[in-house]
C-alpha cells in the first residue's frame, strides 16, 4: 500500500511540473523531481491513460536516439464529477486530474419527495455550464453521489447511471452526504486527530473523523493550524489517511425535550433540534422565516434556538467525552440562517467539561460553500478509483508471480 501511495503522490507532482512548465520531456521530468526513469515511466503511464497528460509532437532530429516527446496536461478536460443532493440545494461539479473545479451547478430544491428529479435537473444544468464553458466531459472518470440516509435505502445504481446519461460517467460511487461533506471540510483544514462533523439540515446527521497516525506521533500545533487556503487544490491522496464513520446524533435523548420523536422514543435531540422541530416551535415555514424572525427578536424564535442550543451542547458534550473529540465542525443550513445558534453552544459547551476532564473540543465553523458536499462526493469517487486502479495492479501482479511459479509473500 505504500508503494501504491507513492505512486499516486508521484503522480500529482508530475502532474503539477508538467502544468508549470509545459512541453516538459521525460528527462527533465526525471532531473526535476529526482526520480528514477522507470517509476517516472509508471506514473506518466496513468496519468496519459486517463488522458489527464497528453504527449505532443515529437522533435525532428537527425542525430542518434530516440525523438523527445513533449509533454503538456490536457486542458479543460473533466476528470471527475461531483453531486450533493439535500433537501433545499443540490449541487453538481466537474474537476480536472490536478483536483481544479472546471465548472459548477446549483439547482433549488423546493420540495424533497425524491432524490431522481432533483439529481437530474442538476445534471443538466451541469452539462449546459459544461458546454457553455467548453468543458470536454467524455473522459470523464468516475462519478461521486451525496444523498441523504433514507432515501439510500431505494437506491438503485441503474437509475443514477440513466439519469447521468447526458455525461460518461465512469466509475460511479454513492455515499450519505454528511460522509461526503465530512470528506471535503477535513481535507479542506489542517488535519486533527479526532473530530466529528455534523450538519444540521434535515435532521442532525454527523460523521467521526479520525486519523490514521497515532496521537503521539502528531504534534500539537497540527490541531490547531488554521485552516487551508481556498485556492489551495485538495486530492483524493489528501484524504486517504483519514477514516470516516457517519452517523445520527439526532436520536440521543436530551434534558430538554419530553416529546415523543418519530422513532418512537422520547426525549431525542431532533424533536427540539432539527429544522423541523425549529421552524414549527417557532411558529414558522421555512428557515428563512426563521431568520427574520429571530433578528426581529421574537420570542418564539428566540426560545426555539435557545432550546436547540441546549440540546446540542448536551450532545456534542456525550460526543466529545466518549470519543475524545479535538473539535467539533459545524455546519449546515441552520447554522448559516441563524449563527447565534453556533455562538450560544460556544457559551455553553466549556462548562460541561471540568479541569479533571483534561481538554475541551474546540467549536469550529465549517466552511459555509455550498459546493462542499459536491466536492467530497469527487473525492470520494476518485479515492474509490484509485482502489480499483490498486485492486487491478495487484491482481495483474498476482497473475504473473503464480503463473512464474512464485508464491506472494
């Protein structure tokens, strides 16, 4: 796996030297990045295949040796695609090999009865913008899909390969789309070594984050390094040493609430938390009602928030204790229409945590663009891709030790 690892960072270096210095040949690959000729060989052999690097005309010479061969990265050509469907918003990406969002669609979502019409009317979209800007999508591939838990159980990979029908696909892979958007905010930020995510949207959805190298061997700082410029391009090889669990806090009984959840049991953290539970406590449609409801100061908005608030610090402190959290990231459509909910939890969260604890989790606001959970879907894909690429390699390596009479150590 190592080896594998090396290859796929190999990969983006050459990527990134040839995208610096077009018309780059082997050999001054080889003396820039000082790597031997035949892992260079390797790594252009992907990156050509995929068509993300296109060799150009070659030298005309009369001397001995072979022509040089010029080498340059294929401009706007897709390499993976993106799609977030939630329940107020969907939104679609395409991205180069170099991780670069070539072009983007939103599509409003006014009512969520399935994930099919939304998904589709963002595909078109997205071919329009793809077209408009010239985007060549036929190489595309591998396709990532974010789409909320209940709807993941009539899921059918069929159904997402007819709608993207208008696009080459490739690979396509689906997760939740908290896991999805878990995927980008952590690659997008300096690296901790234990948080949990969780969006507040329809429900209170959440995702633990951990990572692979052991907390003595990161040093301090790491965990609070500020987070990583937006022009800075993340990839599937950024990701790869996290490990995402996702999961529900919304159904962990709080304080706070004595009403009866739809799971059936009492007392849960949505029945006061989620926007549902929000806007009808608070005596309104939709989260913008919310919003001016609350900046106007009226009592039942206040008191809504406040509730959610209280119940939230009461679940985010059972997190933290139980998983030993370092942060915990923020985000979600309530938390953009009302931030005093973040400020309140803020307030309240330290006090759950006394000195004999020995750390309380930072709170931390996640990144509030909605192409998010788009650009975790394409990580997603692409870290999948690069697993059937690993998949295929060590069965081709396997075929030729056992037909060699060499067993695998």
């Amino acid at each position: 796996m190592t080896a594998w690892t090396n290859l796929l960072r190999l990969e983006d270096r050459v990527l990134d030297t040839i995208y610096q210095h077009p018309g780059s040949t082997r050999s001054s690959l080889v003396d820039t990045l000082g790597v031997s000729r035949s892992a260079l060989g390797r790594a252009l052999d992907g990156l050509i295949a995929t068509g993300a690097v296109v060799p150009g005309p070659r030298s005309q010479h009369s001397g001995p040796g072979r022509p040089v061969t010029y080498l340059s990265v294929a401009g706007d050509r897709g390499f993976s695609l993106g799609i977030d469907v939630g329940r107020t918003r969907c939104v679609a990406l395409v991205r180069d090999r170099r991780g670069a969002v070539l072009v983007r669609a939103r599509a409003h979502v006014e009512t969520f009865s399935h994930w099919r019409d939304p998904l589709r009317h963002v595909v078109h979209k997205l071919v329009e913008e793809a077209d408009f800007k010239q985007v060549d999508l036929s190489g595309v591939q591998c396709t990532g899909v974010g789409l909320p838990v209940p709807v993941l159980e009539d899921f059918d990979v069929t159904v997402v390969e007819d709608l993207l029908g208008e696009v080459h696909a490739g690979l396509i892979h689906v997760r939740n789309n908290v896991f999805v958007e878990a995927l980008a905010q952590t690659a997008g930020s300096a690296p901790s070594l234990c948080h949990m995510f969780v969006r507040i949207s329809g429900g209170i959805g959440s995702c633990l984050v951990m990572s692979t190298p052991p907390r003595e061997a990161v040093s301090e700082h790491v965990t609070t390094a500020p987070a990583r410029p937006p022009h800075v391009v993340v990839r599937a090889a950024d990701v790869r040493h996290f490990r995402l669990l996702a999961g529900e806090l919304g159904h962990i009984p709080v304080s706070v609430s004595t009403q009866v959840c739809h799971c059936g049991r009492t007392g849960c953290a949505e029945t006061v938390a989620s926007v549902t539970a929000i806007c009808h406590s608070a005596g309104v449609d939709d989260l913008e009602e919310l919003r001016l409801a609350y900046d106007a100061g009226q009592s039942a908005a206040r008191d809504a928030i406040g509730s959610a608030a209280r119940a939230l610090t009461e679940v985010f402190t059972a997190a933290a204790l139980s998983a030993r959290l370092d942060a915990i990231v923020l985000g979600g459509a309530l938390v953009e229409a009302v931030p005093d909910l973040m400020v309140q939890i803020h307030q309240q969260l330290p006090a759950q945590f006394p000195p004999s604890i020995g750390f309380v989790p930072r709170l931390v606001s996640a990144n509030p663009d909605p192409v998010m959970g788009a650009l975790g879907a394409a990580l997603a894909a692409e870290t999948r891709l690069q697993d059937q690429r690993l998949n295929e390699a060590e069965g081709t390596w396997s075929l030729s030790t056992s037909t060699s009479g060499h067993a695998r150590p």
